[in-house]
C-alpha cells in the first residue's frame, strides 16, 4: 500500500472509530463531553441531528478559524467534519437503545471513551488536518497570546454553557471526560504511531 493510501486509509479509519466512540458516549446516558452534549442538546430542543449540528457548528469554526488566523479554508477539514456528522449519525442509528443500569451505563461509557480516544490517535497519524475545535484551540492562543491549555479551557467553558442552555447531557460522564481523556490520548498517541510508523512515514 502507497503512502498516501495508508494516510489516507489510517485517517478515515480513525474518524469512524471516533464517531463510533461518541455514539456510545452519548447512548451511555451519563453525559458527554461540552461540546458533544452542545449537539445532543440541540438537537433534541431544536430539531435536526446531531451529525447535522456537529457539521453546521463545526463549519462556523472553521470559519472563525479562517478570521483568526487569517488563513484560507481547510478543505480537508470540511471533507472531515462533514464525513464525522454522517458516521455519528450513521452509528446513533445503529446503535439504539436504552440503558437504566448504572453498570451497564459504566461499561458501554467507558468502552466509547476508548474508541474515543484510539480514534483520535489514529486519524493523527494521517497528518491531514486537525480537528476544527483544535484548529480553534491554536487560533486564540496566536491571536490573543493566550497558552493552550487556557485556550483549550476557553473554549470548553463556552461550550458547557451553551450546553447547559440548551440541556445537553451534562453528568458524571462529563467530569470524567475532563480528567482522562487527554491522559488516555497521551498514552494510545505512540502505541498507535508505533503500528502505523513503518507503513505511514
């Protein structure tokens, strides 16, 4: 398999496994992370899907991005974002039902959070564009010279808000989110680039 193909192969797998991780997520009823229960909020008190507000919200980003750091339109990016909103959507439909049990809510939580988080180590290695929400991230901290971490803080705190607004699934799941996601991302990073170096680089 040519470089690009295994690019190009390693960064959709690793978007499917992320919408694959989210839909989980949201299906374990214990709450999401800001910006995810941004778009199951608001697409159970407005209507549409929550593909269709993680495409629409994510494509205002990019052109937010585009002001702030005064850069033309990623057209990876909106190739991306729109295949994400239709592999969540396509993985919600899948995966339907209803869990009651805290164990079970536990254990399909927690397997999502995995996917998660291997999808995102993986679509990485395919070194075709960052994420919108990650593009934002870098663009207020070169606009208003601000760290990551208080811009990655920034604009958590915004979606919470919106998320509270709209009543999102803010829970347990959330403040669990908040602490080991980015742990769980540092960990899987080189075991994920140590499978896909030889054949990526």
């Amino acid at each position: 398999m040519s470089q690009i193909k295994m690019r190009l192969f390693t960064y959709f797998t690793g978007l499917n496994l992320k919408s694959f991780g989210i839909s989980l997520i949201i299906r374990s009823q214990l709450g999401t992370d800001p910006w995810d229960a941004l778009f199951v909020g608001l697409a159970h008190n407005v209507g549409f899907t929550v593909g269709t507000w993680l495409v629409f919200i994510s494509v205002l980003i990019l052109f937010l991005n585009a002001y702030l750091t005064q850069k033309k339109l990623n057209l990876v990016s909106f190739f991306s974002v729109f295949l994400l909103g239709l592999l969540t959507d396509l993985w919600l439909s899948v995966l339907r039902f209803d869990l009651h049990q805290i164990e079970y809510q536990m254990i399909f939580y927690w397997i999502g959070l995995f996917f998660l988080a291997v999808g995102v180590a993986t679509y990485i290695q395919g070194e075709f564009a960052m994420t919108p929400l990650d593009e934002l991230m870098y663009g207020l901290a070169d606009r208003f010279n601000l760290s990551l971490m208080l811009s990655k803080t920034l604009t958590e705190i915004v979606a919470l808000v919106l998320a509270f607004l709209v009543q999102g699934p803010i829970g347990i799941g959330t403040v669990i989110f908040a602490f080991c996601f980015g742990p769980l991302i540092q960990f899987l990073i080189p075991k994920i680039n140590a499978i896909t170096r030889d054949v990526v680089d």
